[in-house]
C-alpha cells in the first residue's frame, strides 16, 4: 500500500503546485474537463443574490467561472498564501469584468473565522480529500456547515472510496490494472461522510455526474490504446475524446468523483467535535 502524506508534505505538495501552475487550472488537477463538469454542476444550483464559501479555492480558477455569469457574493478561501495571492492576480487581470463579486483570502477549513450561519451556499471542490486524517476530514465538514444558514446548500465535490473502487472493478474485468489513490489524498467512504454530517446536514441528493467519462476515459480509451496501438497518450485529458466524454449524460456509479449537495436543517444543533468512528485506509 503506498503510503500517505502527511500534513506537511501535503502542504508542501499544494505549495509547489502554487508556485510551478501560477493562475493555470492545473494548480488543482491536470483533468480540466472534470474541472468543468464540476462547474457547471455548482453553478446551476446557485442563484444571484447567493452569499457564497468557496473553501480549499486554489488560485480562484473555479470562483471566477463560479461568478463569471451569476451576480453572487463569493468569498474564496484556501491555506496556502501563494494560492490566495495568484488568486488576487487573476481578478485583479479580468478589471471586474464579472456578473458576480469576488473576495479571496488565506483561511483553514478545519477552523474558519466566518461567523455562524453566514452563507446560503458553501462550495467545496476536492478539499476534504487533501486533509491528512478522518478527523481533520470531519472537523471541515463540521466547520463548512456551522457557517451554513439554515436550509442553506453544502455543494461538496469529492473523490469517493465506492467510485474508485467500481472503476477499479470494472478495469480488472478487462486486465487493466487499478488506478492508485495518489499519496497526498485520502478518499472519502460515501456513507461515513453522510453519517458524520448528520444531523445537521440532510443530504438531498449524492450526483454521480462524471460517470460515464470515467468510462470513456479510464476504461475505454486504455482499451482501445491498447487494442490500436499508435501514438495515443491515455493520461492526458486534454484531448477531443475527453472533452466529448465530457459532454455525455452521466450513467452509472463509476465515477471517482461524486457530488454531494446537503442541506443545513433549521433547529439543529451543532455536534459535538466528537469524530464518528470509520474511513481506515484504505488498500489499493
Ligand atoms: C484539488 S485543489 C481544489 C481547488 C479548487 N477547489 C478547485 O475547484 O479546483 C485542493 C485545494 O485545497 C486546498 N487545501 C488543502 N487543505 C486545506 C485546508 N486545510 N484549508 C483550506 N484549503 C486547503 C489546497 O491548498 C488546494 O488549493
């Protein structure tokens, strides 16, 4: 089993990603297409007027295209200063060119400073899954809800034990070996998040939205490679068959990535810091 980072060399790997991809969506993740099917699966549940969290930011790539078309209030948030000020950059560059408002600034999703109960949407987009431990995994989720008003949304876009899992199945049935979880993440199980957020989150809907391009990108396209031969690099996504894979209507549970959309219930109380029992490595 490969062994996991730890805090430091985990915010080690996201300063270097800082650094080397300055305002590039590839600071966050080569696989831009996921990127945008990700945007557009939180931008049509958001509505102007929206006061909205954006936490574990990056360099705001996502924010902007957040804010690019809806008048909402963002605020990006993200640990690592090179991240927040490339962040600063780049809507400093677009001269306001934007429906939406855009803030950012150096926070810790473990322990925010919003105050309680301020935004009607927080976004999280693959920033659980970078915390080095279960517990720092429910100490966020916890934190991304306590700043939730009641019947606010939780739109949280994580790389899931269950879809890694089904895609590495679905490989193995035709000889491809299974992809690895890279060292800095830890995936989270589906059903241990669902739990740790209740009860003050009810999730109203677990959306396996890049399904079927995890098929045509994982599982189809290596085949067809291998079976062709020829000059096709399988691990770049940035290619017309990625982006046409993209494009297709999700099918299927075999997405890595899934979106959970949860909403705040009135009345709850905050739990305790008390961690749920659960997510033990995980082997490859
Ligand atoms: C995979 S990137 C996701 C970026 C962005 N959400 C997007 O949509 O592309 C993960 C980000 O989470 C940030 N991050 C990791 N741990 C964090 C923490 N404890 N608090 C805030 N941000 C964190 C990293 O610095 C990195 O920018």
């Amino acid at each position: 089993m490969t062994e996991r980072y730890n805090v430091e060399q985990i915010r080690r790997y996201w300063t270097e990603q800082a650094r080397l991809h300055k305002q590039s969506a590839d600071a966050s993740w080569s696989d831009r297409p996921v990127i945008d099917m990700e945007i557009q699966e939180i931008s049509r549940r958001l509505a102007d007027g929206d006061r909205v969290l954006d936490v574990g930011c990056a360099n705001g790539y996502s924010t902007v295209q957040l804010a690019a078309n809806k008048r909402i209030h963002i605020r990006g948030l993200d640990y690592i200063p090179e991240m927040i000020k490339n962040a600063r950059e780049r809507l400093n560059g677009l001269g306001g060119r934007l429906a939406g408002d855009v803030e950012f600034d150096v926070e810790d999703i473990t322990a925010l400073s919003e105050p309680d109960d301020a935004y009607d949407k927080v976004v999280v987009i693959r920033v659980l899954i970078n915390l080095a431990d279960w517990e720092q995994q429910v100490r966020g989720l916890r934190e991304c809800a306590r700043v939730l008003r009641p019947g606010g949304l939780l739109l949280l876009s994580e790389a899931t034990v269950q879809g890694w899992q089904k895609m590495n199945a679905f490989r193995r049935e035709w000889g491809l070996p299974d992809i690895p979880m890279p060292p800095f993440n830890r995936y989270v199980n589906q059903d241990e998040v669902v739990s740790a957020a209740t009860p003050t989150l009810e999730l109203l809907e677990l959306s396996n939205f890049a399904s079927t391009y995890y098929v045509g990108t994982r599982i189809l396209k290596p085949l067809l490679a291998k079976a062709l031969g020829g000059p096709v690099n399988v691990a770049n996504p940035d290619t017309e068959w990625n982006r046409w894979f993209s494009q297709w209507p999700a099918i299927g549970e075999y997405g890595t990535q899934k979106l959970f959309v949860f909403q705040k219930q009135a009345g709850t109380s905050q739990p305790g810091m008390e961690v749920p029992a659960g997510n033990k490595e995980v082997g490859e």
